[in-house]
C-alpha cells in the first residue's frame, strides 16, 4: 500500500535559548531527511520557548520570514527535497507587529503556507487574519496547518476542511492539563473526514511540564497510527496510507462536508459578545436546575421497561427530564410514557422508529404531547433536530448526525441552546468522544442508546468536561445548572464567507 513518510520533531525547547533550539531543531530536520521523510513538522514556538510577560519580553525571539531558521531550513528542504513545517515568533518588519507562526517550505525552499495563529498569547502576539489561506498543495493533495490550540475551537479545523485540506498539520505546545489534545485532535479528524498529525513537544518550559504532551496522527476516520510521548527529545515517525495514485483519500471528508448541506447553521455568526445576559436577550426561561436521567435498557429489553424504576424516585427539587434510546415503541408503550409524565409531572423525550424514518416525542407533564416526524426514506434536508424550552433550559432534540457537524450545534449554543439530547440505537466510542467534544461549543449533552449512554457537561476554562456514563441495565443522571451553560464564549475571528459557501464535492 502507499504511503506518506511523515516526521515529527518532538524537541525539548528550552525557554529564552534560541540558539541552542535551532542547532537542535535544524539536526532533527536533517536526520528525518536522513530517514527519507518527505513531510517533516516541528513544534509551536520551537525557537523561542513558551511563556513571555510582554512583547519586549519576546522581543529578541522574534524572527522575520527570512531569518536565520528559514534561511538554513531551505537548505535542508532543498537538499532532501521534503517538507517541512516549524512554529516560530514572527516579527513583521513592515508593521513591527509580532505574530505566533507557522511557516512551511517546499522541497525547492519556498515558503509555500504561512499559517498566524488566531488565538495567540494575548500579552505579545497579534491575531492572524482567519481569511489568510491556510492550506497549500503538493503532489499527495491539499494540506492545512492550524497551530495548537487554534484547534480546541471547533470552526477553525472546519473552514480548512471546506477550504479542501486533506491533512490537517499542527505544529503545538499543549500539555495534558485539563482537556487531553489527543480527545480534541482525535474529534476534528473524525468530524471532518481529514487526517491529523500534530507536533507536540517535551521537556520544560518555565512553569509548565510537556513531558507527558503527545505528539499524534490520525486518519481520515480518527483512526491512531501514532500517539506517543517522551521526556527526552525524539524524532517519531508516521506512515499515513495514501490511494493507488499516491493521493490522500478524499472520501470521508467529502462525505462529512457534502452531507451538512441539509441544515440552517447561520446563526453561528451572530456576535453574542457584547450582550450581557443571554436570558432575557434570548428569551430563555429563567435559568435553574434541571435533573437528567438516560435510562439504558438490558440487551433485548423494552426501554420502557428499565425507565418506569426511575420515575419512582424523582428530584423534587428540579425538573426532571428522562431520555430514553431509539426504539419501536408501540402506541401502547407511548401512552405509559404519557401516563407516567402526566401522573409525576416529569418530561421524557423519546425517538420512535416509523416506516419511513422516525419521530421525536416529547412528554411534558400532563401537557399534550409533542412529537414530529422525519422521513429518511426520500433522503429529506428537513432538519433532523427540534428546539424547544424544557423547565429551566432551552434544548435541542437530534441525532448522532449532528455531532459530526460542530455548526449547527454551534448555531443552537447561538440561540441560546443549553443542551443537546440525542436518542439512538446504539452508541460507539466514537459517539462517546464526539458527544463529549460537543461541550466545547458551549452545550452540554446528553445521550441515551439501547448499548450505553452518557451526560457530558461544559469544561470550566481548559479543564476537562464532566461525563458520567450508564452501561445496558443503568441509568446515569446529572443535575444540569443552567446558570453554568448561559455562560458561552465563542470564537468569533472566522472565515464566514468559505465556513457558508455551498460546498459542492
């Protein structure tokens, strides 16, 4: 089968030493030539170091576009005829502005991509334009660079996706403090159809430990082909598996861009930061605690049958809204749910298989039911998702669909969504993650299937999200504060224009 030989330099930077950096950097180029790479990547910031008070305090890190680094490294791109892709500290001698960079040469030494970091360090560096093509070409197809954390938001991955990467390259510095890079790297390949390779690094650098940051690549379908870290400097290898024509498989991606087509997600655009309090400029019910309990039946048992336990003991001091999976519910089967609702005052929310497709049921206490149908049988963009005001939070009823599609969730997040509730059938480790990563665009979820289920909620700063998860037979339950989820922080610096044009494969 063919393949890409890819390098990663996973170096050990020490702060405020540029010299010795790029002696070791440069080597590392070299042996990965040596080696026969053709695509060799280094980390974020890898002459400098991490960390600076201020921009005199970066000051004499900086490097122009044609310092030193990039002036030797074209030598060596030209002398192997690979790629190569290093993060440094830009200093723009037209502006005298500094920017957090990644540059990439080709094998005949010319820079060929430019990539600014939009989310840089706030105390010295500038935002980079989000219109600036981040992609190039080469004889395998498009590649895209993102740097480190440009990634944890979920947008940026997505435009280079629609911009016709099939490689996503991240030069980083990001420790496994809090959220784990791999969870979120791992994600943006799977809900975008692209393969991943991000360059972390080791060692110290002032306060903060990478010796446990890892360096990974991921297929198309996030798929792990290397996942490893070091506390010494190393130089790992990657194979990704290209067609018979020697190009990257296209497939996935086309297929996760082409199907979103189906669905409004415009209002991610809108800008929410100046508003103050998303409750009543959204009108959002007053927020409050609302109780969640996904009730995952045993193997071939009638959901019903394990869900009817938990509503003996309910949360008197909340709302309560069970979640049950996908299923052949029959009329009979709907009419307890619609009893036992009426009669504790609880909400349930339900996806009933039908000939053509399905239905979402919605149970509100003794209200009358909700429910409205999909038919998947003449491939519908009817949306397959449904807004509604349940107690104290605005929720959005889905599928798994949208989990590969960070938009419309974000979109919803925009019209003041505090949570996601999906009903399916089954429940993968895939599903796990994305159903996770979700919290990220500032909803939390819930997910409730026939094989297993789980509640993730929104991370606190950089910290990891809460889960808590059921296996066939449990139920797993969380107290939803939605005083917590009104609290959202967008990326807003994007490229609207490509993130909405219609994609045609």
């Amino acid at each position: 089968m063919p393949f890409l030989k890819m390098a990663l330099i996973h170096a050990v930077i020490h702060h405020k030493c540029p010299e010795a950096n790029r002696e070791n950097i440069l080597a590392a180029f070299r042996q990965a030539g040596e080696k026969k790479a053709s695509l060799v990547i280094a980390p974020e910031l890898a002459l400098s170091g991490n960390f600076f008070c201020n921009r005199h305090d970066i000051a004499p890190y900086v490097e122009t576009g044609n310092g030193p680094t990039l002036t030797e490294l074209a030598t060596i791109t030209r002398h192997y005829g690979l790629y190569a892709c290093i993060g440094l500290a830009e200093h723009d001698p037209g502006t005298g502005i500094f920017y957090n960079s990644a540059f990439v040469l080709d094998p005949a030494g010319t820079v060929v991509c430019r990539c600014r970091k939009i989310n840089p360090e706030n105390r010295w560096a500038c935002p980079g334009d989000p219109k600036e093509n981040n992609t190039f070409d080469t004889p395998w197809g498009r590649i895209g660079v993102l740097i480190g954390s440009d990634t944890y938001e979920s947008l940026l991955p997505r435009i280079t996706g629609l911009r016709g990467a099939n490689l996503l390259m991240v030069p980083a510095n990001w420790a496994p403090t809090g959220i784990n890079p791999k969870d979120v790297w791992r994600a943006r390949a799977l809900e975008n159809g692209m393969s991943l390779i991000a360059c972390n690094r080791t060692g110290m650098d002032m306060v903060t430990d990478y010796s446990q940051a890892p360096s990974v690549a991921f297929d198309s379908q996030g798929k792990t082909f290397l996942g490893q870290s070091h506390q010494k400097a190393r130089v790992f290898q990657a194979h990704l598996p290209l067609n018979s024509e020697y190009r990257f498989k296209a497939g996935q991606r086309l297929r996760c861009l082409v199907n979103r087509n189906s669905f409004d997600s415009h209002a991610c655009y809108l800008s929410l930061a100046t508003i103050p309090n998303l409750t009543s400029y959204l009108h959002l019910p007053p927020a409050g605690r609302l109780h969640l309990v996904c009730s995952v039946p045993r193997e071939n048992e009638d959901p019903l049958i394990r869900a009817q336990d938990d509503f003996l003991h309910p949360d008197t001091t909340s709302d309560t809204l069970h979640v049950l999976p996908a299923w052949k519910y029959s009329d009979v089967s709907l009419d307890k749910l619609r009893v036992l609702c009426g009669t504790s005052g609880q909400k349930a929310v339900v996806r009933r298989t039908i000939e053509h497709g399905f239905a979402f049921h919605y149970f509100d206490g003794a209200r009358q039911p909700q429910q409205w149908e999909v038919d998947t049988s003449q491939n519908s963009a009817a949306p397959q998702m449904i807004s509604l005001d349940c107690g104290p939070a605005r929720i959005l009823i889905a599928t798994f669909r949208i989990l590969v599609h960070p938009e419309h969730v974000l979109a919803a997040a925009k019209q003041g969504c505090d949570l996601v509730v999906i009903s399916e059938h089954s429940f993968s480790p895939e599903n796990r993650l994305l159903s996770a990563v979700r919290t990220i665009d500032n909803v939390a979820t819930a997910v409730c299937t026939s094989t297993g289920g789980g509640i993730w909620m929104t991370p606190e700063k950089d910290q990891r999200w809460e889960e808590t998860l059921a296996e066939p037979g449990q139920a797993c339950c969380y107290v939803l504060d939605t005083h917590r989820t009104r609290r959202k922080h967008f990326q807003d610096r994007l490229d609207y224009e490509t993130l909405f044009a219609t994609y045609n494969a």
